[in-house]
C-alpha cells in the first residue's frame, strides 16, 4: 500500500459530515479546484452537484448509506449506497482531486461492491454516468462495469443538478455483476 492509500478508514457518514461531504463533492467535479483532478465536470456543467439537504437525505434513508474514507481525520473521498431490490444503486462518487489517481477511488468502489453483497445479497450494482463522459465510463469499465445503452434524460431545468453547459447531455445505466 502507498502513502495515499495507507491509513484509510471507512465509515458510513453520519449528519455531522454533512457540510464537509457537500464540499467534498463540490470540489471533485465543479470550479476551478476539480481541474486539479481528471473527474471534473466543469466544462458540461456548472453550478451545484449537490446540496447540504440532498446528502442528508441520502445519510437518513433507510434503504442507503453514504459510504466515506477518511484519512488522518479528514474526508477525503465518499459514494452513495442504495438498496434498490435485486441490485443497489451506487452514486455521488467522490474522490478529493488532490488524490484522484492515487488508488483511492479503486480502493472505495472495492469496499463499496463488498458492502452492498453483504448487507443487502445484491448480485448487480448499478450506477449512471453522463454518457459524454468517456474516461469516466473507461476506468469503470476497467472496475467490471458494463455499459448498457440504456439512457435517461439529463434533468435540464432543474439547477439542483448543475447548469448545463451544452444539450447533448444523457445518463447511461452500467451494470457490475457482483460474484
């Protein structure tokens, strides 16, 4: 294990993170800070990728959880679990961009398929990816993923999921069979 990677400890969120995950997520895909990492989104989107109230509700729902690593007392990556009947659904990824590329976010995804076999006996995980998003999509596949060329419309108009800088903007279902 490398300098990065050493000392990690996962732990599911509790309300106290709330406001330190919202910038988290903030700093991985929007502004200026996510250009330090590859996953930025800013040049498709602009505004929020999420709200104190969104992470909240994910934090309190039954049915999920909200997985974090932290290292030396800090945040420093998180993703969304939930129990969707056969599969679970994994979603609001985050890596902080000083670390993308450091085996973080291989090591988290890795926890995350683990928990969702474990606690729920999900045999697929499932997630949606903004299909322009091709590096993005390329090192999931290389996790396992598969696309399914199965689309659903960017929700343009409602600003809680960003401001679209361009109209071709669609997610596209990929699929994990978890053995």
């Amino acid at each position: 294990m490398d300098t990065a990677t050493a000392g990690l400890v996962f732990r599911d969120a509790t309300d106290a993170d709330v406001d330190t995950l919202v910038a988290l997520v903030e700093s991985a895909y929007r502004g200026d800070s996510s250009r330090v990492g590859w996953t930025t989104e800013a040049d498709i989107l602009q505004g929020q990728r999420t709200d104190p109230e969104g992470v909240l509700e994910v934090i309190k729902s039954p049915d999920s959880k909200l997985l974090t690593v932290w290292r030396q007392e800090q945040v420093v990556a998180c993703c969304q679990l939930e129990h969707r009947g056969d599969h679970a659904y994994f979603g609001m990824f985050a890596v902080s961009p000083v670390l993308q590329g450091a085996g973080v976010g291989k090591l988290l995804i890795a926890e995350a398929e683990r928990r969702a076999r474990e606690t729920w006996a999900v045999t697929e995980m499932h997630m949606t990816v903004i299909s322009v998003r091709a590096d993005l999509i390329a090192w999931y596949e290389r996790r396992g993923y598969r696309r399914t060329g199965r689309m659903t419309p960017f929700p343009y108009g409602d600003e809680r999921f960003g401001i679209p800088q361009r109209d071709d903007l669609q997610f596209e279902l990929l699929v994990k069979e978890l053995g």
